[in-house]
C-alpha cells in the first residue's frame, strides 16, 4: 500500500507551507477506522471522476484516511515557484485542476559569480535553468595605478589600473624649465614646470630646490642697446642671458636724405631707407610714353619717370606735363568702325579717329552641325567647327572592348560618342557589370571586402582584415578613437593612445613669429595641441601684443601716409612709411587737367594728382586717304606725322566683284563680301576638294568633301564617294567583337566580315567564371569557361602564384624565454628563443634584455627602427629598440642588432644611430662599462653603433 509514502510527501509539503489559514473543521473531529484515536492529518487525493481535487481525516500510526469523509480542496493559495506549484490551504496538496510551477518564480539565488571582465552572474538554486540567470556590472573597489580594483559582488578584479592612482617619490630637478617624480609601484612619471623663488629671472624651484629660468621674473642687469637688425636694436639680461629675458625696440630718430639713411639715436646704426623725397628738375621730354626729371642733388643720380597723361580725354591729347602728343589709350575713342571678319574665332572694329582702339570679339550665335559650321550674328561668316555631338538619333550603347561601350548617329553613320564602362561595384571575388552596356568589365577589386575581422593594435591605430580572401591587401588600419581626453583608451581596440584630439591642458601664450603666438598642452606636447592666434596691440600700425608681450607689425592699425607719386601710366600710389606693409600702398587713377579735350596732338596732358604725363592732346590737322592694306585706308595727322595717326576705315565701294577699286582712296582692294565666277570642285586626294574664281586665279575655295553612306565593297573594306567632287575612299572593316559562333559585324558598314572566333573572352556570350585567392604555399587561380552550345572548352585562365613565404607580424615576448610572429595570412606562428644581451657581471647598474623583441624583467622596450620603419620582422633586417628608465640607475636603454628570422646576427657595417631624447645629463657606456662618444643637439641624441650590443644612457658622474 502506497499510502504511507504518500502521506510522508504530503507532510513534507504541508511544512513548506509559509504560514496555513485556520479551519473550521480539523482532522482531529475524526476518529481513525482502525485504531478509533482521533486523526492526526489532512491526506488530499483526486477525489470522484479525478476533475476535483479532495482531503480527509488520516491517521499517520495507521496509515489509513477515513474513505467516507471528504473535503474540496479549497482555491490555491500561496505563491508559486520555479519547482512547485501553489498547493491547498488546508492540505497542503497542488492544486492539481490547474496550478502549475511558475518559470519566473526563483526562490534560493547562488552567491554572485565571475562572468566577464565587466559583469557578474547568479542563478537559482532550485530549478538552475538558464532564465533564472541574472547579470549585474562589476562595482566598488579603487584600482591603482598597478592593481585592478576589486569587484564588492564576487569579489574578483577588474577594469583598468587607474593611472591617475600613483604612489608618488619626492621632486627632482630635469632640466632648467621642468622636474619631474616617478611612481613607486609603475614606470609613471610626471613632469611639471619650476614655479616659485624670489621673482627674479633666475630663482631657485621652491619644489626641487633647482635654479631654473623664470621668462616672467624681473631681469635686473640689462646690457647696452646693440643693433639686431636693419629695423630694430635689443638688449637682453646679462643674469640669465635667455631669449625671453630680450626687449626689441624699433630704430628711432635721425634724418635720411637722398644719399644718406637716417642714425638711430638708441644704438647709433644706419637704419631704413634712403629718403625717396628728391629736389626734383623740370620734367623733360624722354619718349612717346613718358617723360623723366633728375635730382638736382649732385650725389644723386636718381630720375623720377612717369607716363604722359591729361590731355582732352580723346585716345590723342596733349600731356600736361611736358606738353608733348601722345596715344592715351584710356582715352575716348569717338567713332568705331563696324564689325567685319577677322579669323575664324572672331570679328574685330577700331576707333577711326586713332586707328588703334581695336576691339575684338568671338564669333557668337548660330548652331553648328555635324555637316555645317555655324553662321556668326553679327558679322555673318561662318566660324567654327562641325559639331560632332549634333546628331539626330543614336544607336543603342554596344561593347567595343575590355573598357568601353559605343554608339553612333543614325542619320550621318559616324562612331561620335565612345564611352568607359562604368558602374557596378568589383570586390576581391566578381567583376563590375557596366551599367551602360551591361557587360562585365576591369580586374577584381582586391581592396574591396566585406567580411572584415575584428580590429588589434597595431603601429600607429588598429588594424583589420579581410576573412574571405585573406590577402594582404585588406587589411585596413584606422587611428584610435578614445574618451575625449588627450591620453586615451581606443573604444575599437583597447589600447592606449595619445590623442591630439582629445582635451588639453594649454600653456600661457608664448611668442612664436612676428604675426602669431601659440600655446600647446602640457600633457601629452602632441603637434595637434599647438594653438596660434594671431598679435593683437594697440591700434597703430607698431605695436606691443597684449597676450604674449611681442613687438610685432599691426596691418590693421592706423597708418601715416605720403603724398601721391606716379607708380604706372594708370596709377599713382601713396603708402606708410612708418610700417611700409603691402597693403598699406593705396592706389588712385590718373586724372587728367581740365582743358585736356582741347589740346591740340603736339601737346601733353598731366595728372593733377600727382603730375604724371598722361599723353598728348587729340586735335589733329589731317591728311587725304591712302591705302593702308588689303582692308583699310587711312589718313593722318600733318603735324604729328604718320605716327599720330588719327583716322582708319574700311575700302568701300566698286563693282561688287571680288577685285573691285575703292571709292575713297582709288586703290584695287579685297572686299570682305564679293561676287566669284566659281570654276568645278576638284578633288585634293586629302578628304577635301577645291574650285578657282575665273576672274581672279589667287581666289581659291577648299572644303571638305561631304561623303556619302559607306558600301560593302570585300571582306576586308567599305566604300564611299563624295556628292560633290565624286572622289572615292576606302575604309578597312572596323569594331564588332566575333563570338564563337558568328563573325565580326563592322561598326562603320553594319556589314559582316571575317571568322568565328572562340579564342578571347569577349567572343564566348555565356561565360562561367571561377576564382580562388592565393595563400602562403598554395597558387590561386581565375578561369573562364563558356557554356554555350558546342563550345564547352575552357577559353581563359589565369594562376597566381602562391605568396611564397609567410606574412609575418612583429615579434612578440612569450612566457617562456621566447618570441613568436604569427603568420597575418594563414596564422601559422614561427616562435625563436630570445638571445639576451647584458651587461657584464659586476657592472652596474645591471640590466638585460631581448634585442628582437625588447623584453626585460618588468617591461618592453619599444621598437625605434625596424627595417625602415616598418615593424614587420619576418627575415634579415636592421632592429634598434628603446625605453625610458628600465631599471633604477638607468635612464634610457637602448638596443641594436642585426635578426634574420628573429634571430640575432652581426651587423655587416657601423651604423648611426639617431634617437629624439630629452633628457640631459648623461654619459652612454656600452655591455662591458665602456664608455661611447655621442651628440646631443636640437633634442636628437645620436651615437654609432660598430656592434651589435645593448647600450645604456647613466647620470653624468
């Protein structure tokens, strides 16, 4: 009998229980049919057909329940959960007509767990199931600069070291503007600017206790004013001799003259320019364009020349200053002759008074064909080209070959519009299908990838790679991206980075040249830091800057100006002699005297600003017309002569032949317009044909031949024949690509020629294409087969050998006395013992360190060279690596060596070695205490290396 069993469940059930609810019938109101003693439980069961659920009165001695008396179990009550029910009130029974354990429901949850480096987990006790899991970040606990902080939760380490987290030693001077205190527990340093002291320029650091060079403090022994320069004198302080501690100051007073520059008062030095004020001469006549005066200083051999000018304003007045004509070709030009034909760009008119003034202007207007040239509007010519692009209907785009696609005018049969392919997109794996013409065209686009890897750290950013082809040429590197702040995480990577974006700490403004300033950050000195604005000072042309203290050139401020003097035969300029910058030269236009117009040609005309020649005056006395060329006659001035010109004009008149005799000078002339008697076109063999005017043999037409539509004559030509001089010309068959199955279809005729041809890909319409990249040691390949009907073979393929070695990436340190460089296209690692060089035994301080990879007890020494600058170091090349402040004693160590596979080899020669250094103070011995000559200048630090060795950089005894 399974009773006993059962009533021993539903004990344990009932005692689950959280709290029972009070009934008003209880098991003890019952006697036990065996034993008669009053029932001591409650025993649920499925009571009638099994739809209800029921108890009765049980006796647990006799593990039997009173069969005639029973109970409904009354509604669920409780909670449920993830491993039971919610059960009777009075029972202790589920609630078998429908309750069921609620998923959601945990009870008992584990202790928090370690789950990721930024999160913890829980789960239930109960059930276990994967919904019951729970995650919660990583919280409390403080990092330090070289342990992480300890999660309160599960109490294992996390996130980053805090490298603002440091256990400070005490200041020590660096150098005469910085000291600087290193961290306890890591290789932090940092570095800050001296500060305190007396106030004067060469104090004593109140941190440090080092004298340092204060730019700000009070310079109390000033030398004498020396000069500096053409423009300025200095003095500087004799206490601490710096660039900050100079005061620049302009040259001052004396008296330049014409032959003599002015002496400065302050330093007693020739400065500036010679005075360019002359006691000038009368002005004398010197050419047809100006006129010149001397200095009548007898040391001076200085002229001033200036153009003839004012005048009567006409294009021939007479020049106020020195009353000579001259051509003054701002002048008015009264009366301009009409346009007429020049060439076959433009048409041109002139001034009939000068015979200069000329005006010239394109053809314009008319539309040009691909059979006629256009038909200018104002001088009625034709001008210009065919216009090949004029075409009346094209023909659809077709493929002439491997990069372009065509199409030509249906109505004159010209190939006119030839076009690349374009469009589609090629990847590592599929060429580009033009979008002109639909055909696929170019080389596979092997930097074009789609399924890049995740980013690593690499020199100078991160780095990722193509996982389809695997080729070297898909790895792509970007620059870090951090937090904002200088000194930065990357958010792709993780590693961290200077950026010169991120927000900065900026120094005082400090002079940088004669317009700018600059400031830069204090943190990281990245160039990306470095902020300049522009001097800004008092108003006046010289001037103080009142953020950096500089005397610099003000172009904005007030200047003083001079009196106006001739610069060209247009202008006249003034400027400021104080500063004499550029923009300070203003510019004014002549402007002629008053009674100009009425000068007669013989007589000047001067600017009243400044007194330049301005040319002659324009009344002329003029002659009868003579023939002056093919085009023109002309008369002239009888006082000035032939070369004060004043009239042209265009023959006119005669018979409307095309020799007929002017009517105004009486001279055969060539009329721009006349009347041929045209002999036959006769053809030129050259595309073009000719006629000849019977009335005058020197006038001949040429022009092109108008062809009519090209004829199949043979296989291997076409036929055409010109409309007007009937000349014929041959063309070879052209274009159209042969498949393997049709001949080729000429481009120009639209006629058939030639052979089938199954040789090239462009002959097979349905090409199949397969393709595999190339590994280290295995070849790759690119084949095209065709599967058109009867032309299975393959036609085209292309093997690309295997790389031949592996990629490999820079050495790294292992934990086992080794290096190792992965292959970056098949991942195979090449690993090699570490050689390490040391320094002898007894020699101190000690160190050592791999030269490949740049490992030593508590760091890596960073690479400085490798194999011109790329850190790749598969095979035989160069290697010099560094690092600040290995191990105590040590300020700098450096290595160099010859690797070939990551393996140390001698060097075939010395080498120099050239690093950026800081610090001073120094000597450099070598492995066995040996002391090594070098340089220090301009903040590169350079030695020569005979060997291969480990060099280190020791405090100067």
């Amino acid at each position: 009998m399974k009773k006993k069993l059962f009533l021993a469940l539903l004990t344990t059930l009932v005692l689950l229980l959280a709290a029972t609810t009070a009934l008003a019938v209880s098991p003890s109101d019952y006697n036990c049919p065996v034993c008669g003693e009053p029932c001591t439980e409650w025993y649920g069961y499925h009571g009638g057909d099994g739809t209800v659920s029921v108890h009765s009165p049980a006796c647990y001695s006799c593990n039997v329940f009173v069969w005639d008396t029973e109970f409904l179990c009354t509604p669920a009550e409780g909670t449920a959960t993830c491993t039971f029910p919610a059960v009777c009130s009075v029972c202790g029974s589920p609630d078998w007509l429908g309750s069921a354990p609620d998923p959601n429901a945990h009870g008992d949850m584990s202790i928090w767990l370690y789950a990721s480096p930024t999160q913890h987990y829980r789960y239930c006790l109960n059930c276990r199931a994967e919904a019951s899991i729970e995650y919660e970040d990583h919280y409390g606990g403080t990092a330090t600069c070289n342990e992480h902080a300890v999660c309160e939760g599960c109490g294992e380490p996390y996130g980053e070291y805090a490298s603002d987290n440091h256990d400070w030693e005490d200041w020590e001077g660096l150098s005469t503007n910085t000291h600087i205190r290193v961290c306890r527990d890591c290789d932090a340093e940092e570095e800050a600017p001296h500060t305190g002291g007396d106030g004067s320029c060469f104090p004593i650091c109140e941190v440090c206790s080092w004298y340092y060079i204060d730019p700000d403090g009070e310079h109390p022994n000033m030398c004498d004013w020396f000069p500096e320069s053409d423009t300025q004198h200095r003095r500087y302080c004799l206490t601490c001799g710096t660039y900050e501690s100079n005061e620049y100051e302009d040259h001052y007073g004396g008296t330049a003259t014409c032959t003599q520059r002015a002496v400065c008062e302050g330093c007693g030095t020739e400065y500036g320019e010679y005075s360019d004020v002359h006691p000038w001469g009368e002005w004398e006549y010197l050419d047809d364009t100006r006129h010149q005066r001397p200095c009548t200083n007898p040391d001076c051999h200085a002229s001033d020349y200036a153009d003839h000018s004012g005048g009567d304003g006409s294009c021939r007045p007479e020049c106020e200053g020195c009353g000579n004509l001259y051509y003054n070709a701002e002048g008015q030009h009264r009366t301009m002759s009409v346009w007429y034909y020049l060439d076959g760009a433009q048409h041109m008119r002139h001034c009939v008074d000068c015979g200069y003034g000329q005006e010239y202007e394109d053809h314009t207007g008319g539309t040009a064909t691909c059979s006629a040239q256009a038909v200018c509007e104002v001088c009625h010519e034709d001008y210009g080209e065919l216009d090949g692009t004029r075409h009346g209907e094209f023909s659809d785009w077709e493929t002439i070959g491997t990069t372009q696609h065509s199409r030509y005018c249906l109505e004159c049969g010209a190939n006119e519009e030839y076009e690349d392919h374009y469009g589609g997109t090629a990847t590592c794996s599929s060429r580009a299908i033009c979008e002109g013409c639909g055909s696929s065209y170019g080389e596979l686009n092997l930097t074009v990838h789609t399924n890049m890897s995740e980013w690593e750290p690499c020199a100078g950013g991160h780095q990722r790679h193509c996982l389809d082809c695997n080729l070297p040429t898909s790895f792509e590197r970007a620059p870090h991206t951090g937090d904002g702040a200088c000194q930065s995480e990357c958010i792709d990577c993780h590693e961290s980075f200077i950026d010169p974006n991120g927000e900065h700490s900026l120094t005082d403004w400090l002079p940088e040249n004669d317009t700018q300033h600059v400031r830069y950050c204090e943190i990281c000195q990245h160039n990306d830091t470095y902020e300049y604005a522009d001097h800004v000072g008092d108003g006046t042309c010289t001037s103080e800057c009142k953020d950096c203290g500089m005397t610099f050139t003000d172009p904005d401020g007030t200047h003083r100006l001079t009196q106006w003097s001739a610069s060209s035969s247009k202008k006249h300029i003034r400027y400021c002699p104080d500063c004499e910058l550029e923009f300070t030269f203003e510019f004014g236009e002549h402007r002629p005297n008053a009674n100009a117009e009425d000068l007669p040609c013989y007589k000047t005309i001067t600017c009243t600003d400044c007194g330049y020649n301005m040319g002659f005056g324009t009344q002329h006395s003029l002659s009868d017309w003579v023939s002056y060329s093919p085009l023109q006659h002309m008369r002239y001035c009888t006082v000035g002569g032939v070369g004060h010109v004043a009239e042209y004009d265009l023959h006119y008149g005669g018979d409307g032949s095309c020799m007929p005799v002017c009517e105004g000078c009486g001279e055969a002339y060539l009329p721009l317009s006349g009347t041929h008697q045209w002999g036959e076109w006769t053809p030129n063999a050259d595309g073009t044909h000719t006629r000849v005017c019977a009335l005058n043999a020197d006038h001949t037409e040429t022009a092109d031949c108008t062809w009519g539509d090209w004829t199949l004559a043979d296989d291997q030509y076409h036929v055409r024949a010109c409309t007007d001089c009937g000349d014929e010309e041959n063309g070879e068959h052209t274009g159209g690509t042969a498949t393997c199955y049709s001949p080729r279809i000429c481009d120009v005729c639209n006629e058939g020629y030639g052979s089938p041809d199954n040789s090239g890909l462009s002959g097979h319409p349905n090409p199949v294409i397969e393709q595999k990249a190339p590994t280290c040691y295995e070849e790759g390949y690119y084949r095209v087969t065709c599967d058109h009907p009867g032309c299975a073979m393959p036609f085209f393929e292309i093997t690309t050998p295997a790389n031949g070695q592996h990629l490999y990436s820079n050495w790294q340190p292992a934990d086992d006395g080794s290096h190792i460089s992965p292959c970056l296209v098949c991942g195979e690692e090449h690993i090699v013992t570490c050689t390490v060089f040391r320094t002898l035994e007894g020699l101190t301080p000690a160190f050592a360190a791999c030269p490949i990879c740049g490992v030593y007890d508590g760091g890596v020494l960073a690479v400085i060279y490798a194999h011109d600058g790329d850190e790749s170091l598969p095979y035989g090349t160069l290697v010099i690596r560094g690092g600040e402040a290995p191990v105590d004693g040590v300020l700098y160590a450096i290595t160099v060596t010859g690797s070939y596979y990551g393996k140390v080899v001698e060097l075939m020669q010395p080498v120099t070695v050239t690093v950026p250094m800081a610090l001073e103070g120094f000597r450099i011995v070598s492995m066995d205490g040996a002391d090594i000559p070098f340089t220090l200048a301009d903040g590169m630090l350079t030695f020569e290396a005979e060997a291969v060795g480990l060099f280190l950089l020791i405090p100067a005894e």
